[in-house]
C-alpha cells in the first residue's frame, strides 16, 4: 500500500487537488480518510527522516572535501611559487654568465638601491598600520607581528543576513593576515573616527559572492555569518579580489614556514670535504632540532572541522594535546611556534563560545533534553576553566526549566491541593537540579556552591511571593493555612539529605503573612465568643435522640483527659451549649497554631491562645457576679472548672508536647482568673 502511495506522490504529472479528489470518491467514510492521512502522514515522516540522514552524510563528505581542496589549492600555489623562483633563478645565471665581472660590480650598485628600497617600503608598511592604530579606537597592536601590512580598505553597509535590511556603517580594513571591522564613533573631531568592533583571521574565514543581492558579498565565520554591501560594482570587485590574493599570500606563507620548520639542516661543503670519514667507525650522533610534527600544523583546520561536526570531545582532547605538547617541547622556529598558539587560543575561544550558546535560554530553543542535555557543554566548559561562566548559565537553564514546570500546575480546586502540587513539582525539581549541580556538574568546585545557595535563595522566594498572592489573603482560615504550611515543608524535606535546608526561607517568607492570619483570626473568634455569650442561657445541653449522644461522644473520645462521659447523664450534658461550642472552637484553634509554631511566630500564637480562652472566662466571671443567673450560680461553676482545670489543662500538655515547654501565658491565665475558682468554690 505504502508503494502504491509512493509512486503516485513521485509521479512528474502528479496533481495535489486530483490525488485528494480521487480519495474522497473512493474512501467510504471519516474511517478511511484517516487512515489515509495516518499513511501520508508516516510516509512524510520517513521522508524526513531520510533527507536529514542524506544531508548529514553529504555534509560530512562536503568537509573532507573542502579540506582536501585547501591542501591542493596550497601544493599547487606552492609549486607555481617554485616554478618562478627557478626561473628567476635561471635568468640571474644567464645574465651573469654575459656580463662577466662588469656585471657582478654593477650588481652590487643595484643590490644597495634595492636595499634602499627595501627599506622605505617597511618604512611605508609600518606607518600605514600605525595610522591605522590611530584612527580606529582599541586597535594598537598592528605593528607587533612582521611582515603584515595593509591590502585594502573602505567603507561598508552591513546588512542583515535573514532580510537584508541594514544595521549599521562600518569601515572595514583588509591585512594579510586579518580582517578588521571597525564602526564609526559619531560626532568625533579627532584622528580616532572608528572603533575596533571585530577582528577576523583569513584562515578562518571565507568570501562568497552574493549574486541575488546587488553589490554585496558575504563573510561566513564560525559561528556567525555577516553580510557587507559596497558603494559600486567596482568597489565590490576590488574587494573580492584583495580577499583571494590575500588568501593566496597566506597560504603561502604557512608553506614556508612548514618548510622552515621540518628542513633539515644540511652540513656545508667545507664540512664534507675537510673530514675524513672512516666506514668502520660508528657515525656520532648529530643533534638537529625538533621538527614539527604534521598534526600540530593542522591543528587549526581539524578543529575548526570536529567544532563544525559538533564533536566537542575530540575537539577538547586535540586542545589539550596541542597545549601539552607546546610547553613539553620547544619548537626550532619561534614564529612557527607563535602562530600555533595563536590559533590554538583563537579556537578555543570559538569552542567556549559555541558551548555557552548550548546553555543559553531562548524563547525558540527548545527544553526537551533538561539538564541532561545540558551535562555534555558543562563538563567541556569546566575543562576549559571557564566554571564560572558555565555555573552561571547552568543556573539560568534550571531557572528556565522550573519557570517551565511550574506553569502546567493549573490554579484550581482547594487551596491546600493547589500548593500541595505546586511545591511537590518545584521541590522535587529542585532536589534533582542541586543534586545534578552538586554531583554531577561541579563536583569539586566549592567557589560555585554560594552561587548556588543564592539561586536557591532567589527561586523560593519567587515561589513563595506567588503562594502569598494566591493563598494568604484575608478570607483563608486558619486551618487552611496550617495545611498549606504543613505541605510546604513536607515537600521541602526532599533537599535534607543533600545538605539543603531551605525551610528557614519558607518560614521567613511566610512569617508577615501568618503574623496577620493569625492577628486576625483572634479578633474574629473574640467577636464569636463575645456573640455567643450574650446568648447563652446556662442551661444544660439536650441530646434529643442517641444518634446525637454517640456522635458527641465519638467527638471527644480520644481526649480521655477531659473526662467527657462524666457529664452526660442519659440524653442530657451537665454543660451548656455555649461551653460545648467554646472546647470545640478552642480545640481546633490549638491544633492549628502547633501546626504553624516557629520560633519567630510564639509570641503571636501564645497571645492568641491567651486573649480568645480570657474572652469566655470573662464571661464566666460576668455570669458569676450577674443577678440575672443568681439560680444557676451552681452550673455555671461547674462548667468554669471543666473550661480551667480540663479543657486548658488539657490544651497546655498538648502545647508542651509540641514545644517543649509549657506555655507561661496558658499558665498565667490559670493565675489570673484564680478568683472565679475561689467564687466557684464558695458557692459550692
């Protein structure tokens, strides 16, 4: 079926509008239309899939093959250059050969003008770059390699290379080595008009011709790619062609100085003929210099290719034994050895650049691989010793990804459920992000570990200033917020066993919030006392069926030290509504606040404690003292020692089992309101 497919899509009178014609008359259904979409669809994939396969193989052959080229390019240059030297050589010996010794004597005349113009030729060379040094701002250090000297200069119309549209004026020189970009300085009436922007190596660079885009050419730089616009047709001529003689100039002087480098050194002709040389004697040993081994010569090409191929790893490994070998061993030729290490340092740093762009955040760079992904640049980026830059944008990347996860946690359903999801992504990503930074990516770096307890400081703060505006707002209850308090730290106990305690940060966080939570949940439960009281009867509370003894009973059944059953007798409580309602509201109150207890937040919770349980014993005090209860004096003493020797004896014990200590308010709020208990008794 797939063939059938295949060959009508490659046909060469294949229509689009025919082919889905002829499937709407002849599929029966919705069904059969998507089954052929699906084999269209698998069909298109597996195209993809090929194409991608084709073109990496092609441009891995592409790679070999422009390296072969620029070996043959240089022999061939480097044979011509011979060719000429032996002709001139030829001519020389001809010429000398007529002349005879008149000859000779009027050479030696010409040898002393060309030397003259020798040196007013370098003499021109070096004012032109010193001129060069002055007009453009950071550039003054042209004159320190010999032998440079400039080929062409003028000024360009950089161009966006997507859509063409124009970025800036810049003025460009051309030197036999390299290729400066410098941009203009506006409203400056010095001799310094441009400043230094860019600085390109020929070997590194190459000129295309843009033929689509008038008077333009195109520089093509690892990683980057610039586009320059010229005045004229001409002026772009120019420029191409000093580009190519430059490029011609350079590779042959990298032939040279191989040569230099590798020529042994041959013995003088005085030597061969003066020592006698016995056969039967073993030859001595003559020291000749270290020659360059082939691959350190090439070591800029090949790293330019594995950084292309994105084979960091050789890339690395080809560095450092490049770097090893240059301070082992001394090479014969300091310039031979100046220019290796020169590019050695020009491709690191376009290896070091290459890998930060793979931790870079963007909107269109795709996340999918993680931290995973990111581990390959990062161990690179350590080798290299750029740690610190790599610990930063590490950080960026985990910052990104939590910023990520974070926002699939939809605000819905109950408080409690929204945070409880929230911190249960972020804390277990954030476990997993410190457990990769600290074991994996920078194992032994302890001068990244306070960078790393600042982005933690940063990143929960961010958390916990979004769950202040979501969940501690006036209308939450205490209750509420004690199990999202709960959560929060349930979930931050994941980065315990990794040395990481952030729940100081959370609290802190939460310390002005709950410090008002609880400010005014003590106002809105005086308020309720206070409303409760004014409608309290003093009379002993009815339970009208069983079903109502037994669910009362099951309510305080696990707090024996009440001693609940005691005063219930058949469907009647020896207490008042009232009384019941306050040990219901009291009880959850402390169950609460125990939840929430910090160090910063005791004082605010013991005072609440203190004034909410002060409100009813001061309406146990007023009952008391009232002439309007004089008959139920007796009752109202009795539900005043359940709420002083049960109820907030009970409510103390629970809190030293928390803390660790008693509460001194609880305490002095038996002390204070010790004249009710004397009041109780005299009337007992």
């Amino acid at each position: 079926m797939m063939d059938v497919i295949i060959q009508k899509l490659s046909a060469p009178d294949f229509s689009p509008e025919n082919y889905v014609q002829e499937l709407t008359q002849r599929c029966v259904g919705s069904q059969e239309l998507e089954q052929q979409r699906l084999r269209i669809q698998a069909l298109a994939e597996e195209t993809n899939t090929l194409l991608k396969k084709n073109v990496y193989r092609h441009y891995m052959q592409f790679i070999e093959t422009a390296k072969e080229i620029s070996h043959l390019e240089g022999e061939m240059y480097q044979l011509c250059h011979q060719l000429t030297e032996q002709r001139a050589l030829l001519a020389a010996m001809t010429t000398a050969s007529v002349r005879g010794e008149k000859g000779l004597q009027s050479n030696g005349i010409g040898d002393e003008c060309d030397g003259n113009k020798e040196e007013e030729k370098e003499q021109k060379r070096r004012q032109q770059l010193i001129d060069i040094g002055e007009a453009v701002e950071g550039c003054v250090s042209l004159v320190d390699i010999p032998g440079r000297q400039l080929m062409y200069d003028g000024d360009l119309l950089e161009l966006d290379p997507i859509d063409n549209t124009p970025l800036q004026r810049v003025h460009a020189y051309l030197l036999t080595d390299t290729f400066i970009i410098a941009s203009w300085i506006l409203n400056r009436r010095s001799p310094t008009r441009y400043k230094y922007e860019a600085g390109y190596e020929l070997g590194s660079l190459a000129v295309v011709n843009v033929r689509d885009l008038k008077n333009a050419f195109k520089l093509l730089v690892f990683p980057d790619t610039r586009v320059f616009q010229c005045s004229n047709s001409q002026t772009k001529k120019e420029w191409l062609e000093q580009f190519e003689e430059a490029k011609k100039l350079l590779v042959s002087k990298e032939k040279v100085k191989r040569e230099i480098s590798v020529e042994p050194k041959s013995p003088a002709r005085s030597d061969t003929l003066e020592t006698s040389m016995n056969p039967f004697e073993e030859p001595e040993e003559i020291e000749t210099p270290d020659e360059t081994p082939e691959w350190l010569l090439e070591v800029a090409e090949d790293l330019d290719v594995f950084i292309a191929q994105r084979h960091f790893e050789q890339a690395y490994k080809l560095i450092e034994k490049s770097t090893e070998y240059l301070e082992k061993n001394k090479l014969s030729n300091d310039l031979v050895a100046e220019d290796l290490k020169r590019k050695l340092d020009s491709r690191v740093k376009t290896l070091t650049n290459v890998l930060t762009k793979e931790l870079e955040v963007s909107p269109d760079k795709s996340q999918q691989g993680g931290l995973r992904a990111a581990r390959r640049a990062v161990r690179l980026l350590n080798k290299l010793g750029k740690s610190t830059q790599a610990c930063d944008l590490m950080l960026k990347l985990c910052s990104s990804l939590l910023k990520t996860q974070l926002k699939r946690v939809k605000l819905e359903g109950a408080a409690v459920k929204y945070v409880t999801r929230l911190a249960t992504v972020f804390f277990s990503n954030l476990a997993e992000m410190v457990q990769e930074f600290q074991f994996k990516a920078f194992p032994n770096s302890p001068q990244c570990a306070s960078v790393l307890i600042m982005w933690l400081n940063d990143e929960v703060n961010i958390l916990m200033s979004h769950l202040i505006k979501q969940v501690l707002v006036k209308q939450t209850s205490l209750s509420t917020l004690s199990q999202c308090v709960i959560a929060l730290h349930t979930q931050c106990s994941q980065l315990d066993g990794l040395g990481v305690d952030v729940k100081y940060l959370v609290d802190g966080q939460l310390r002005p919030g709950l410090t008002r939570a609880l400010t005014d949940t003590r106002d809105k439960l005086i308020d309720a006392v206070k409303l409760r009281s004014g409608e309290d009867k003093w009379h002993p509370t009815n339970l009208n069926t069983k079903q109502q003894r037994d669910k009362l009973l099951s309510e305080f059944s696990n707090l024996p030290a009440l001693q609940f059953e005691s005063y219930i007798t058949d469907f009647w409580i020896g207490l008042s509504a009232n009384t019941i309602a306050f040990a219901r509201l009291y009880l959850s109150l402390i169950e609460d606040c125990l939840l929430l207890i910090t160090p910063d937040l005791t004082h605010t919770i013991d005072q609440l404690l203190y004034d909410v349980f002060s409100a009813q014993l001061k309406h146990v005090g007023n009952s008391l003292n009232s002439e309007r209860f004089r008959n139920e004096r007796q009752f109202i003493t009795i539900n005043g020692k359940f709420l002083v020797d049960k109820l907030l004896k009970h409510c103390n014990e629970l809190y030293e089992k928390k803390v660790g200590v008693r509460c001194k308010k609880l305490d002095q709020l038996k002390i204070d309101y010790s004249r009710y208990q004397v009041t109780i008794t005299s009337y007992i």
